[in-house]
C-alpha cells in the first residue's frame, strides 16, 4: 500500500531550508496533520545550526488557500464544540508563531493563491516574492468570521497601513502581486514561476552573513514592532473566530463558499 505523500516537504540546499507545503491538490489548505508537521518543522529549524535561512512556498499552483473548509471546524475529540474549535485553532497559531520565533529569517515564495489564513502565513514572513500570478484574498469576513485570523489585523495594519488593512479585511477584497507590491505587502515581484529561485537567491544572500548577527537582527526587528505582543492578539483573535464559528452566518459564509455561489447573511 503506497503511503500517502507529507503534507510538509523540508529541503536542504547549503543554508537555506526550503519549507513547502505539500497538498497541491488542495492548493495547499491547511490540515490538522499538516499544522502539525509544520510546527514540527519549525521546531526544528529552530534548533538547526546549519540552516541559516528559510525559505517558506507551497507545491502546485497556490502557496496556501487558509484552512481546509471541507475538512470542517471539528476535529473530533471530547473536549466539546467550543473548547474543540479553541484547541484546534490555536494549535494552527502557534504554527503561525513559529515563523516569526524561529531565529532564521523567512522568505515567503508566493504564487498563485494566498487566501484567508494563507495571506496571514505570508504576512507572518519576514520578506515576501510573490511572481506575477499571486492572488491575495482576504476572505475573512465573507466566510462569517472577523478579519482577525491568524495573525492577519496584527500584521497587515503594520505592513500597509492602518487604512489600507481596514479596507482589504472589511471588503474582503483580493489583489494580485503589483497592488501588493505598490502596499508594500511583497518586497519583489518576479515573472510567472520564478517566485522559489528568487527567493531562495535572497535567501542565500542572507545566508553569506554571520547568523548570530543575522538572528540578533531578526529579535531586534521583532522588538521595534512589538511582535512580543503578537501571541496575546492572536488569543484573541482565536477567541473571537470561535465566537463567530457559532454564528449562522458562518454556516452560510462557509456553504456559500464550496457551492460557489454568493452568501446572504442574516447576522445571526
């Protein structure tokens, strides 16, 4: 019986590690076992002497399209409806977390679709290439849950200012790699697929230099933006997604979604 494939693929070329994630099938939503072998591997890195830079992408045609609406909200288990979706939501954010704990800097390589919690997973990247197929999508709000996800109304408003994150999470507008680049949100864009190589090439430039050097600067950057305070928003936001799970308007939000069709909602 042929085993199924890593959700989460780690590659070594020198110093850099490239991270993919690895349900193209899917465009790379995000599982419970893939949350799991992510955080694992960031684990990992944190500890390895030899990587010196990350590289973080996904396989296929998308870099991540947010959670695995199919897979549901539940997980299963005895903890109950609330403190179920609160376990397993927060364990995805501690996944987010580590992008920004580990002591390596982290490229991510965007193409193609970074929509909900996968526009989040990049914004918690230190530099971000997107080619010129990225989609941006902050599905947020017309799924039935609050633009805080996963780090999201921490870090856009920090990345492209407080108006523009205001607008992008309350319409929940998409836009592609020039609009991203022109807020700023993506440092390079590059043509169609080179999105990886360009990435890892500045991964590698970062690389040649001294990593305590390197690693003290990335602490240094977390503290002029008070990342130290990011764990304590994104309780809150968890808190405030379960909440919002429990609404109806989430139900039709999130059945809108897979029968591709609009959403009406009733606040309720």
């Amino acid at each position: 019986m042929t085993s199924p494939d890593p959700p989460v693929l780690v590659e070594q070329r020198g110093a850099v590690t490239i991270l993919t994630l690895n349900r193209p099938e899917k465009l790379n939503a995000l599982s419970p076992a893939g949350a799991a072998q992510m955080l694992s591997a960031f684990r990992s890195l944190a500890v390895d002497e030899v990587c010196r830079a990350v590289v973080l992408t996904g396989a296929g045609r998308a870099f991540c399209t947010g959670m695995d609406l199919l897979a549901g909200l539940d997980s299963g288990g005895d903890r109950g409806v609330v403190q179920g979706r609160y376990h397993d939501l927060s364990c995805v954010a501690d996944v987010f977390l580590a992008v920004r704990e580990i002591p390596q800097p982290v490229i991510a390589a965007v193409h193609g679709h970074a929509v909900g919690a996968g526009l989040a997973l990049a914004a918690m990247a230190d530099i971000r290439v997107a080619d010129t197929t990225a989609q941006f999508g902050p599905v947020f709000t017309r799924r039935g849950f609050s633009g805080g996800d996963m780090g999201a109304s921490w870090w856009l408003p920090r990345l492209i200012g407080f108006a523009n994150a205001a607008e992008i999470l309350y319409t929940a507008t998409s836009f592609d790699a020039q609009r991203a680049l022109e807020l700023g949100l993506v440092s390079h864009v590059v043509e169609d697929g080179a999105d990886i190589d360009a990435a890892i090439a500045l991964a590698g430039q970062i690389a040649s230099n001294a990593p305590f050097g390197v690693s003290q600067t990335k602490e240094l950057l977390n503290a002029a933006i008070g990342v130290a305070e990011l764990r304590e928003h994104m309780r809150t936001e968890v808190r405030t997604q379960v909440l919002c799970s429990l609404t109806d308007d989430v139900v039709e939000g999130v059945g809108a979604a897979l029968q591709r069709r609009a959403p009406t909602f009733t606040n309720r």
